[in-house]
C-alpha cells in the first residue's frame, strides 16, 4: 500500500494537494489506521494514530490509498422494501402542494418542487427499464461498475450537494399533480411486478449507466432508491422557501 504526506509548507488539511510521495506506509510505526471519505472526491484518506493516541506517524500525516473492501449488496427483498418506502414518502409528499406551489422557482434558474418530480419520474422509470432489460437476458455480465460508483454503494447515498448532469437543463413543469400521482404510481408498480415475476438475486445481466457504468437489476434497484433520497435534500430546501413565515 502506498501512500503520501503533506509537503513541509502545507498545513494539516485532509487535501490531495501538495503531497510527497511515500514509497510504502509500512515505513512508519503506527498501531490504528482509520478510514474515511470526504464528499464528492470520491478519495479516501487513512490516519496514523500512534500508541499515545494521537495523530503521529511523522507529524500529522494523512494518506490517500483506495478502499480495497468488497462492495456488498443488500438482499433484494430489503432492497424492495426501502424502495418502496422512499418512493411512497414521494407520493405522499403530493398532498402538501397546490399545482402552483408544484410550478413555483424558489429564485430564478432554480428548480421548482414539480421539476424535481418530474425529474425522479424520468429517471426512475428509465431505471425500471435498465431493471427489466438485465431480468429478461444475461448481457454484460462480465462488465463492472465505475470505482466512483462503488463507493456510492458502499455508503448507500448519494454524496450531498448537487450532481451535475447537463441532461436536466430545461427540465419542464409538470402539467397536473395528477400527472406526476401517476408516473409515480406506475413506476411503483412495474417494479414490485418485476420483483414478483423474476429472482432479482438470480440475474447476472447488467445494463450501461451514462456515467457509473455497468449495474445489474439488483444494484439498479439500489441505485433508484439512493437517487429519490438523494433529493429529498434538496425538496427540505425549497420547502423551506415555500414555507417560509
């Protein structure tokens, strides 16, 4: 395993930035080595602590190396069951909101609460898609997915703040709260009619994700399910607006 060191002028800051390679962290006497990651740089940093407990190894190193654990998956039937639960919080979530509060832009350029809706309905019914396509045939079996995103699996969530996808300009508004019970419905029925018609656990096909690459139907299972949590984050923030007192 190797690692780095901050360079003698860098202050003790958790960055990748002005680091000196060092050949093997083998060469420095520690007793505890932690991990953990930081949003977004997908990095992850190893502490030395020393036997006194305190950050040491030579002053204050921190070192960057990559999580070699097996990335493990749920059980289908727990992955079902907290899809179903995100996805029914967003259904009733509906209630909350007139169709002009569903239109309404906190501030101009930003999304209003119906254009995050009808956002998740598009990608979660493509991602019902991506699941059926890898039940029905055995394609890519072979193919991995992205390291970055096996680190989102690994935590199970999304890193916070927002994710860029040029795909999401000019997202339109919805036309009726109707509409989006709807899509919402729909999507939550294909997929319990999928999990009760195939073995999720049995499939080996996989299908291309634009970015993350290659997710069998369990892992897009997964995937929808962190992805409609993932903005629950950001309906707290224009609720907030709507709200407002």
């Amino acid at each position: 395993m190797t690692g780095f060191e901050p360079a003698a002028s860098s202050s003790r800051t958790k960055r990748a930035t002005g680091l000196r390679y060092i050949p093997s962290l083998r060469d420095c006497k520690c007793k505890k080595v932690f991990l953990f990651i930081t949003n977004f740089s997908f990095i992850y940093y190893i502490l030395i602590i020393n036997n006194h407990g305190r950050p040491h190894c030579l002053p204050g190193y921190f070192y960057i190396c990559i999580n070699t654990k097996k990335m493990t998956i749920a059980p289908p039937a727990t992955l079902l069951r907290q899809f179903n639960d995100t996805i029914t919080q967003w259904i009733a979530y509906l209630d909350a909101y007139t169709l002009d509060m569903l239109q309404r832009q906190p501030q101009p350029g930003s999304w209003s609460m119906g254009q995050v809706y009808v956002h998740i309905i598009g990608d979660t019914a493509w991602f019902a898609d991506q699941m059926e396509a890898c039940l029905l045939n055995n394609i890519n079996s072979e193919q991995e997915m992205h390291e970055h995103a096996k680190a989102i699996f690994r935590n199970n969530r999304f890193p916070d703040g927002p994710l860029e996808n040029p795909a999401n300009a000019g997202m339109p508004q919805p036309q009726s709260r109707e509409a989006l019970l709807q899509g919402l419905t729909a999507i939550h029925e294909k997929v319990n009619r999928l999990y009760a018609r195939f073995d999720f656990s049995a499939a080996t096909g996989k299908t291309e994700h634009p970015g993350f690459r290659f997710f069998n139907a369990a892992e897009w299972l997964q995937f929808a399910e962190m992805h409609m949590r993932h903005h629950q984050r950001q309906k707290q923030r224009i609720d907030d607006a709507l709200f407002a007192r």
